[in-house]
C-alpha cells in the first residue's frame, strides 16, 4: 500500500491541530456563556468545522504539504517501498472491531431505552427538536447507564489482542511468553512482566473511565 512520509511542513501541520482544537474549545465557551447571557444559540459545530479545516489548510498552503506519499514498486520477485499490511494484523483488526462493536452497540442501544420516554415528551413540549433532544437529554442521561459496561467491554478489547497469537501474529503474549521465554528460560520474570503490562493498560483504562463516570455522576445533596 501507499505509505505517507512526513514532509518539511509535517511539524507545523501538527502544530496548527492543536491550535484549532484549542480555537474550538475558546469559541465553544465563548458560544456557551453568550448563550446563557442573551439566549442566542450559536451554531458551534459548524463553527468549530471551520476552525478545523481552515486553519491546517492554511498552514498547509504557508508551509506546505505535510505528507508526501512513497508508491510502491515492483522490483524483481518482490515489492520496493511503500507499506507493507500484514494479512494477521488486518484479520485481528476486523475480527475484534467487528465482536466489540456488536456489544457496544447493545450497550448503547439499551442505555438510551434506559431513559424515560416521558423525557423525550417534555424536550418537545418545550419545543426542542430531536437532534437537540437526543445531545442535551437523553444522552447526558444514558452516559450514567452506559459507562459502566462500556469500560468492562474496554478492558475486554484490551485483553482479546492476546488472541493474535492464535492466528500467527506477533503480538506481545506471543513475544514474551514465546520468543523471549525460549530464549531467556526465565519463565517468571518473563510472565511477570507481560502481566504488569496488562495490569498497567487495564487500570490506566479503568481509572480513565471511572474519572469521566463521576464527571458524568448525578450531584445529590
């Protein structure tokens, strides 16, 4: 496959993302405390799209373009340049994509049946249209039913990589546990550390989505 090489206005090109996304974040407070000043609405998505398309576009045209593309060739029995897609990984990629996406739909399909419909009735007696309906009543209410399966799917995603291993992919189980095993011998100190990097992933996981569920949380008194 075609493979992108950073070119001279890469770095830039970085830089002016993170400068959108900062200009989108400011535009979406200032839209936020307009709207609780005047009433107003401000059409913050197309805005932010904008800021996002314009101003990498022109960084792009200032600095010029940040990736430059290598083709792949054919040179005697074998192909040059390019990136090579290892038949294992995109299998892996599609298998668990495919069985994840399936529970996490579920999740979030039966997260929004969660909410009352007697909450979507009053968004439209207060005149509100569905989209507004669905982003400012019921999801903000489903997040708190649907966070809590959703972080064990994750760590599940996480756990189902070692899978590879059944399908001939190098992965880190199949490394450690395989390679270096057979060519250290030392067997503890090898499944010791491909068990701290599955803990270290899993409670970084964990502890990022307990973080946003009690972001989420409903305030009592």
């Amino acid at each position: 496959m075609p493979a992108a090489l950073a070119a001279d206005g890469f770095w830039p090109f970085v830089a002016s993302i993170v400068v959108a996304i900062v200009a989108i974040v400011l535009m979406a407070r200032w839209a936020n405390k307009r709207f609780e000043a005047t009433g107003v609405p401000f059409h913050k998505f197309w805005a932010g799209l904008a800021l996002f398309i314009a101003i990498p576009a022109l960084c792009a045209l200032i600095f010029g373009a940040p990736l430059h593309w290598e083709m792949p060739k054919l040179q005697g029995f074998n192909f040059v340049g390019g990136w090579v897609l290892i038949p294992e990984l995109l299998a892996l990629t599609l298998a668990l994509t495919v069985y994840t996406a399936a529970f996490i739909a579920e999740i979030v399909r039966s997260g929004i049946k969660s909410v009352s419909h007697g909450q979507t009735e009053a968004a439209r007696s207060l005149g509100l249209r569905p989209g507004p309906t669905l982003r400012k009543v019921i999801i903000p209410q489903a997040l708190r039913v649907i966070i809590p399966p959703l972080t064990s799917q994750y760590l599940n995603l996480a756990k189902n990589s070692s899978l590879a291993a059944g399908i001939g992919y190098p992965e880190m189980v199949s490394l450690f546990a395989g390679t270096v095993l057979n060519q250290t011998g030392q067997a503890i100190e090898v499944i010791a550390i491909t068990m701290s990097v599955y803990l270290a992933i899993s409670i970084s996981i964990s502890l990022l989505m307990n973080w946003y569920n009690k972001r989420i949380a409903l305030i009592e008194r």
